[in-house]
C-alpha cells in the first residue's frame, strides 16, 4: 500500500517515492474534478430545467458555469464549519 511512512522509508527509492505520490495526487485531482463537473451537470439537468421550463442550452450552460464555482468554494469551506 502507498502510504507515506511506507514512501518516506529507506526501502523505496526517493524517485520511485515521488512517482508514487504524485500519481496518487493526480488520481485525487481527477476524481474530485469529476465529482464536481458531474453536481454542477445535476443542479443545471434537475434543478434550473425544472425552474425554468424553456430553458435553453445556453442558458444550462452558463448555469453550469456558475454554480462550479459555488460548489468548489462550498467543498473548500465545509471542512471548517462546526456543525455541533
């Protein structure tokens, strides 16, 4: 398993270590690209078609556009809110 301790131990190579971990960063960064392009798609698809009956494909577009930065800031956020 690549775990930190296991690639910051003397028996993997600094280089091979390195490798290791930034494949695994960019697993993470393409999944939670796609998470968030797929909830942006479900609010646009669900939420605004259903808001607004003649909504036209730009108009989900922009939409679109809009709300993926609401849901970054409010994914970056959330960690820090108390909710006890």
């Amino acid at each position: 398993m690549a775990t930190p301790t296991l690639l910051g131990s003397d028996l993997v190579p600094t280089p091979l270590a390195i490798i290791v971990m930034v494949g695994v960063l960019a697993a993470c960064v393409s999944t939670i690209d796609s998470i968030m392009l797929t909830l942006s798609s479900m609010v646009t698809r669900d939420v605004y078609t259903a808001a607004r009956t003649g909504a036209g494909e730009r108009g989900q577009l922009l939409v679109g556009k809009l709300v993926l930065p609401v849901i970054a800031v409010l994914a970056y956020c959330s960690p820090t809110w108390s909710w006890t």
